[in-house]
C-alpha cells in the first residue's frame, strides 16, 4: 500500500501552481542530477589541491636538478647574488624556533588548562577560557608588531642580561643581543601556540569521568595527587595530541616569525643570535625573487616545510582520535 | 611511627600547594602576554587613530600624515572575493560529506583533502596561489589575493557546515522524506536552513581568519600605495601594509601601522565575538542570568 503511493508521486509529475521547484523533472531525477552535482564539485576540489601541488613540485623542479635533493638540504649556502642556495639552516631555524616554543608553551598550557578546569570556578574559567582561546582569533601581524616594539626591547635589555647572569656560560647565550633573533622569535610563537594545546588539553580533561576524581579524593589523595592519578595519566595521549598539533600550528607560523627572528642565513648556536626560519624566508624574497632558481629553490623549501608540517598534523590528529576512540567506549 | 606519618602528612601538604602554586604562575605567565599586547594594540593604536586615518590615501614617503583607506576597502574587497569562491563551494562540499555517500571513496578522499587544507601553512597557500594566477597573468594582482584567501576559507567552511549538519537528528529527515519530498529539497530547504545559524557562525569564523591573513597576500594581492578596484592590479591589504609600516624606518608610519592593527583586531575579533554570540545567545543569557543570582546572593 504504501510503496504505490510513494511510486505513485515519484512517476506522476506534481500538479503545477505554487509548487515551482518542481519544473517537470521526476523527483528521483533531481535527486540524481543534485547527487552528480555535489560529486563533481567534491571531484573538483580533490583534482584542484592535486594539482597544486603537482604544480608546487614542478615549480621547484629547477632547484632540484641544479643542487640535489640531499645537497640542498644539507648546505647552509644561500647566496641569491651567487644563485647558490641551500636550505639547511632554514631546516635549523624552523625546527630549533618551534622545538623551544613548544618546551616553553606545553608545560605551561597544560598547567593553565587544569587550572581553569580544577581550580576556577566554573563560571569563571569559562570567561578567561574564551580569553585564552581569542589568543588564536589574533592576526599573527599584530603579534609580530607588538614583538618588534616590546618583545624585542624587552629581550635585549632585561631577558638577556637576566640569562647572561645565570646561564652565561652556556654556548646558547653567548654573543650580543639585537632584540631579534631566535629567542624572541620562539617567545612569540611559544604565545601563539599555548590557546592551541589549551583548548585540546580542556577538552581532554573533561573528557575523565568525574566519579574517578571523586574515587581519588575518597581514597584520601590531595588535589594534586588526585590531578596527577585520575587526571594526567589517563589523558596522556591525548595532551600529546595537543602538543602535537602545537607544533605542527608553530612550524607553518610566518609572519610574526618574519618579523622578530632578524632573517640571518647563518647557523649560530646562540639563541639571541638573529636566525630565519622555512616560512620567514620565504615571506621575506618570494615576492623579490627574480632569477627562477631563486624561486624554484625558495618552492622547495617550501615543499619541506608542507611534508612536514602534513606529517605533524595527520599524527596529531591519530594520536587524538585514538584518544578519543579509547575513551568513547 | 606517630610523627613519621605526620611528617608525610605534611610532605604531602607541601606538595600539593607547591603544585597549586605553580598552576596559578602558569595562568600569570600566559595571562600577562596577553593582557600586554591587548593594552599595547588599544593604547597605541586608538591614539594613532584620527579622521585622516580612514579618508586619506598614503603620502608621499617623509611626509607626515597620510592615512589607510585604500588598504583597508582593499581587505574588504579581497575578502570578499575570497568568500564569495569559497563560501558556497564549502557549504555544497559540507553537505556533500554530511549527507551523501557516507563511506564512498571519494568522500573520504574529500575529507582527507580538507584536512590536509585545514593544516597547510598560509604561506604555502600563497605560493599555490602566486602558481595558479600571478605567474600566468604575469603581474601581482587581487585576484590571486582573493583566491588565496578562498583557499583560506574553504576547509573552515566545509568543516563547520559538516558538524552542524552531523547534528541535526536523522529523524527530520526521515519525516521530510516520509511526506513525499525529494532528498535534495529535504537537505536544502529543511535540513540546512534549519542549522543555518551554526553554517553563519563558521563563515563568519572563517571569514575573520581570512581577514588577518598576512602571509597569502604578501605575493599575490602584493600591495600598492594609492586606491585601486581593478581585479588584474595588485591590491593594498590592512595586514600587508602594516607589515610594510612596520618594517619602515620612518616614525609616522609605524604610528600608522599600530593605527592599522587597531582597526584590524577591532575588525577580526569583532566579527569573532559576535558570531560566537549568535551561536551560543541562549548560553549567553543563561550565564548572565546565573551570573546576576550569584552577585545578588553574596550582596545579601
């Protein structure tokens, strides 16, 4: 009875009048026509980013059959002058600037996710939460302003006499200080990144039933001790995750990086030393480049910094849908 | 045996402030930055700020005075342009994953290409949007701006139409198609205007991300210093020209620069607090509401 009448409106065109979406087509027929429609469009955006970056690796093309793959990426020569160019310490800059961030913003974001979450009131840590996450909503420009006229200041003439101090003797704080370089640069993205590993940690964190906070402080356990038994330790692959995709959100970082990290092409194992990162170089003579070399070559380091940063991010993202899939059950 | 325990006891005490402690350095630590640079944007910024500032175009270098205008109708239009492409493809894309071949390879291809979206740096956008359109055309133009930014704007569309689409229960549906009405006119006239406050909340999302965006532009929309509307020239942009401000050695166009930021955090976070707003307005309400019971209650 009832599959005739569906039968029945899908083979009868409607009757005309008000209805004027109908326009005389079968309704299985539009839902095919729609259904195609939306395959093509899906079928389109996969064939476009395909051929971005088949056009990415054709456009650097030049660069690696001048240099070589492996010789580019283990000289530090760039010379735009001389048309030689080698991507090593750009390698150095990105991986050595978002290591340190990372040391500086997970322990600390982690610290400020339990504490909005256990310490704070709920109404309370809700408000400074949409704080910490309007962090993230900042254009990465304004940061970089305010990294050149405070930050900068700021390092050369109180952070580093402080560390000259205490740390002195350390190859890491050797030479003078221009404000910018790789410890004002890590600074900053260490800022950008702590509303990222927040946010996840949060979202982890609620994630622990509360009946096992409830067990730990039962069996006695002091609010720490109840922190690191019920909370830590289970969400441990998930903080990760988060830390992860920190890192993965401070190695693709441009601008605020272009604009305090003082763009040297030269390796120094000093922190205060001015550095360059993958992203600030390219910021910073992609739009100058005038030789195709210079441009081939400044595509390749571009192409490193995409692979790597897809591999950080896809293993951040299993690290936390195994997380989540552990604690779905 | 007696005082041992206490000792521990004790130890235990210790430990938990010290922990406590060091919780509340951290929120300091990260509450500080911030604070700093949301003070240092308004107080230098706001003073910068005078009429000229929104109806000038720049002057010549060394002169004082000048102002933003053309930079910033040119990061109205640029956006624009970006969400104009990007906007309705993101949307039919995340239908697209919502509602139809669920498990189909080439949905999970999609997904997959919108991931891998989501997480290419910006300046990478900008250089396969500098190979799509400035290298053919052979000059910097908005175009290429715009198209960056669409790319900008595409995966935090799809996304965030895809999850509030996933929201909506199966059982609407089920009572559309059970009155007769073809699935297309159930997704598109029941389903997504239904959600249609989540899907503007993440275009508005989006389209603030996009608005701050520096790095795309700085090789395909380039930047020039007088006014422009024509889509084959390069393009002024709030972020790129304060960039260009700021790296600047002259006094009257770092203040311009600050000026600049102002205008765009204004622009960005207020496009980003009012979306989130709309989207959250009756948890707004009821946070108030609680909130006022609690203020009453301590005051009596």
């Amino acid at each position: 009875m009832e599959q005739t009448v569906t039968q029945k409106s899908i083979k009868n065109p409607a009757p005309k009048g008000p209805d004027s979406f109908h326009l005389g087509i079968p309704f299985k027929l539009q839902d095919k026509i729609n259904v195609w429609v939306l395959r093509t469009l899906a079928f389109a955006i996969i064939t476009m980013l395909a051929t971005l970056i088949v056009l990415l690796f054709k456009q650097s093309g030049e660069a690696v059959k001048e240099f070589g793959l492996w010789n580019f990426i283990s000289t530090d020569n760039w010379n735009p002058v001389e048309d030689e160019f080698g991507g090593l310490s750009f390698l150095y800059g990105t991986t050595v600037s978002s290591l340190l961030a990372l040391a500086i913003a997970a322990p600390v974001s982690v610290a400020i996710a339990l504490f909005l979450n256990e310490m704070l009131p709920a109404w309370l840590g809700k408000i400074l939460g949409l704080f910490v996450e309007m962090i993230a909503a900042i254009p990465s420009i304004v940061f970089g302003l305010w990294g050149i006229y405070y930050l900068a200041p700021f390092v050369k003439n109180t952070l580093t006499p402080m560390l000259k101090g205490s740390l002195g003797f350390l190859p890491l704080f050797q030479g003078p200080s221009f404000g910018i370089g790789m410890l004002t640069a890590s600074l900053i993205l260490a800022i950008m990144i702590v509303p990222t590993i927040t946010s996840i940690c949060r979202e982890v964190f609620k994630t622990i039933p509360g009946h096992q906070k409830e067990a730990a402080l039962a069996l006695g356990a002091t609010r720490y001790e109840m922190i690191k038994l019920a909370i830590l330790s289970p969400s441990f692959s998930g903080i990760m995750g988060g830390v992860v995709l920190g890192f993965g959100r401070a190695l693709g970082e441009t601008m605020a990086v272009a604009m305090v990290i003082g763009n040297s092409t030269t390796i120094s194992s000093s922190l205060l030393a001015p550095a360059s990162t993958m992203a600030s170089v390219i910021a910073n003579e992609y739009a100058e480049a005038d030789s195709d070399l210079h441009v081939a070559a400044l595509c390749l380091v571009g192409i490193f910094l995409f692979v790597i940063t897809l591999i950080i991010n896809f293993a951040a993202r299993s690290i936390v849908w195994h997380f989540n899939r552990k604690h779905a059950r | 045996m007696m005082i041992e325990t206490t000792n521990y006891y004790r130890w235990r005490k210790f430990k938990n402030r010290f922990f406590q402690f060091l919780l509340i350095m951290a929120a300091i630590a990260v509450l500080t930055p911030i604070l700093l640079i949301v003070q240092y944007t308004f107080v230098k910024g706001a003073g910068s700020l005078n009429l000229d500032f929104f109806t000038n175009l720049p002057k010549p270098v060394g002169e004082v005075g000048g102002g933003m205008r053309h930079a910033i109708l040119g990061t109205l239009y640029l956006v624009a342009i970006g969400a104009a492409i990007a906007v309705p493809i993101g949307i039919m894309a995340g239908i697209y994953l919502a509602e139809f071949d669920k498990k189909s390879a080439l949905s999970r291809i999609l997904s997959f290409a919108i991931d891998l979206l989501t997480g290419v740096p910006s300046i990478i956008v900008g250089i396969f949007a500098y190979i799509l359109l400035v290298v053919p055309m052979k000059s910097f133009n908005a175009m290429a701006g715009g198209v960056a930014l669409s790319i900008i704007i595409l995966p935090i569309v799809t996304r965030a139409t895809e999850e509030i689409l996933k929201l909506v229960p199966d059982h609407i549906r089920e009572a559309g198609l059970a009155l007769g009405i073809p699935r297309w006119k159930v997704i598109f006239m029941i389903v997504v205007p239904g959600s249609f406050k989540g899907i503007f909340t993440g275009v508005m999302l989006a389209i603030s991300r996009a608005a701050g965006e520096t790095a795309p532009l700085l090789f395909t929309a380039f930047g020039n210093m007088y006014m422009s509307y024509r889509i084959d020239q390069p393009m002024a942009s709030l972020p790129v020209q304060i960039y260009n401000y700021a790296i600047s050695p002259f006094e009257d166009w770092q203040r311009q620069a600050w000026g600049g930021a102002f205008v765009l955090i204004i622009i960005v976070l207020g496009i980003n607090l009012t979306s989130r707003a709309i989207i959250n307005r009756n948890e707004l309400i009821n946070f108030f509401s609680e909130l006022k019971k609690k203020l009453n209650s301590k005051k009596a």
